[in-house]
C-alpha cells in the first residue's frame, strides 16, 4: 500500500493545489468564495514561503490530497493557513492531516516560533475537534495578535503555545 508523503509546494502543483482548496470550500462546505478571493493562491512562494513561512502538500500517487501552510507573522508568531485534505484521505486510514500538521510544528519549532494561531468557520466542525485534540485551545478574536491576518469567512481562532519565551 502507497503511503501519503509530504513535500514543500512546488509550482508544478500550483492548479492542483487551487484545485484542491476550492473544491472542498465550495462543494463540499457551500462556502462562497473563488480563486480571486484568494490571491495567496496565485503566488504561494511569495505569500508562504517567505520569513520562517511555508506551505506543503500531501501527496498519494503523484496527486495532491492535501495542503497545509504557515505564514510568519512576527514575533516568533505564526498563522496555520490552508489546511485541507481530501474527503478520501481523511481520518486514521491515512493520517494526511496529522501528517501535515505535523510537518508545520516541526518546521515551526525548528524556525524559532513560540505561538501558532489559526481562523476557521463555523462550518468546519470536524476540523474543530481536529486543533482541539491536538492542543489548540479555542480564543477569542481580540486575542489575535495585530499581524494574524483574518480572512472574511473566519468566525472561530484558536491558538498553541510551541515554546514558553524566556523573559
């Protein structure tokens, strides 16, 4: 049996990728939203991998089946974006998910980060038990720092502590 690997994007994966993120916002969670609403989709080595930022993906069989990203916003802070993984290659058959978040808290911790904050919707209720088993704990809007970048369909935060920083 293949396994699933995780690699930093490349821009041969770009329009699967886009693919990818906008077939799960749109059909499987009804969110309106397009390719134009997201022009970090347009430039992901720009918008991502830039700072102590990345993105990555999931690979099974040469097809992407998920992504993940980090977006470093100072202070030894980051922002989890874009964090999807294909109806198929969901839950502990596969593990993409884990895998994926893996990967950013390695990168993370590695890059010096101490705190990782995350937007979602309301919608993505499994994805909500997903942070909170892995020791994301649910904060209130006004606990973001000022450089998290809030998307518009962003209603629920949360946040991690990587690393206490020393005083």
């Amino acid at each position: 049996m293949k396994k699933i690997s995780i690699r930093e994007f490349s821009q041969e994966y770009q329009n699967d990728v886009i693919d990818l993120i906008l077939n799960i916002q749109r059909n499987e969670f009804d969110i309106p939203i397009s390719r134009e609403d997201q022009p970090d989709l347009g430039d992901i080595p720009n918008f991502y991998q830039s700072g102590c930022g990345n993105f990555w993906i999931a690979l099974y069989n040469n097809q992407v089946v998920g992504t993940s990203a980090l977006i470093d916003i100072g202070n030894h802070q980051g922002a989890l974006r874009k964090m999807f993984v294909k109806a198929d290659y969901r839950g502990r058959s596969y593990n993409t998910a884990d895998l994926l978040l893996s990967e950013l808290m390695s990168w993370a911790s590695e890059h010096n980060m101490h705190e990782i904050y995350l937007g979602t919707t309301e919608k993505f209720l499994a994805a909500h038990r997903f942070y909170e088993k892995n020791r994301f704990a649910l904060i209130s809007s006004e606990l973001l720092p000022n450089t998290f970048p809030i998307m518009k369909v962003d209603t629920r935060f949360y946040k991690i502590t990587l690393k206490q920083q020393s005083v």
